[in-house]
C-alpha cells in the first residue's frame, strides 16, 4: 500500500463528515486518483458519532476494510475528543486536523500523548461567515486537502466547484459560499 494516503473522519451524523468523505473520493478520482471513500454504520443518528474513511493512491487499491493506521485524521466535532479516542493508531509522522477556535497547543494535551502534527480551524466561524449557519465539512474538507497535499489547491477547487455545481443544481445560491469557505479553510488551517 506504499503511496496510498489514508484519512479517517471524526464526525456526528447529520454534520456532514460522511459526505466530506465520499466527496474527497470523488474529487480524488476526477484527479487521477484510485480511491475509497465508505462510512463505518452502525446505530448513527443525528448527533451520534460517526466514522467515514478514505484511501487514495496513484495505484490501484486492493485492500477493502476500515483503516485502523491513518496517516490523517480529520475530527468535525471537537466534542468528540475524549469520549472517542481520536488518535488511535494515527501515524506520528501524520497529522490530525481539529475544528475548534482553539490552537494546536491547547488541543495537544487532549490528544492522548499524541506528539504528531496537530492543525487546527475553526470551520464553524468559516461555515456561518461564509453560509450563515453551522456546515463544517466543506471547511474540513479543504483542509484536509491543505494538510495532506493529496492534489493541488488549483485542482481541488476546481473540481469542487463541478461537484458543488451538480450537488447543488436546484439550490445554485450555496455554490458561491461553499466555494469561499473552501478558500478561507486553506488559508486559515493552524500548525
């Protein structure tokens, strides 16, 4: 699995960090990329943690179970630290992106012992500023994207703008404020 990136996203059910997940697959893929993109299922429900996942490679990807050594993860809800161990199995040479108004120092004593790269954002301020309400995954999934350097900020854009163009063919006036909040969370992941 040499040259395969994998991602697991922290998230609770109806915050979007399902759908950041399967759109990071898509974008991958509309970029050259194998990928994998899959949440883990259980009993969710809106505001029960969930787990979605991702794999990208320039190779063909063989494997097809969850991912308990990611390179990346991605927690949506800051609340989640804690209750859910956040940084089990997760690489030191990696990183973890938190959405929180907090910086990486006050978040490191959390984290478990965890002394890899810690980013941070504040996707909820990013999400209301640029949609008006509380939307975190489009933010997170552009840091992501920052962070682990997976395409080109060039590339990404790009094809989220296709992706949001078809996604959101009957509400066209989100467009424009999913695509800023994406320009904003690039330029304002904290390491």
């Amino acid at each position: 699995m040499k040259d395969t990136i994998e991602i697991r996203w922290h998230g609770r059910g109806g915050q979007g960090a399902k759908t950041a997940a399967l759109l990071l697959a898509d974008v991958a893929f509309k970029t050259g990329k194998y990928v994998q993109g899959f949440p883990e299922y259980g009993p969710e429900r809106m505001g029960a943690p969930i787990t979605a996942y991702n794999r990208i490679s320039s190779f063909p990807i063989r494997v097809h179970s969850n991912i308990y050594t990611p390179k990346y993860v991605v927690v949506v809800d800051e609340s989640l630290i804690g209750p859910v161990d956040v940084t089990a199995g997760l690489k030191e040479d990696g990183a973890i992106i938190v959405n929180t108004p907090e910086s990486p120092d006050e978040i490191r004593p959390l984290l478990n012992g965890y002394s890899g790269k810690i980013y941070t954002l504040d996707a909820k301020e990013i999400s209301i500023r640029t949609l008006g309400a509380n939307f975190p995954n489009s933010p997170m999934l552009a840091a992501i994207v920052a962070v682990s350097g997976i395409m080109e900020e060039h590339a990404f854009m790009k094809e989220m703008e296709t992706s949001y163009h078809h996604k959101f063919a009957k509400k066209p006036e989100v467009i424009e404020g999913n695509m800023n909040a994406l320009k904003l969370a690039f330029k304002e992941v904290t390491k």
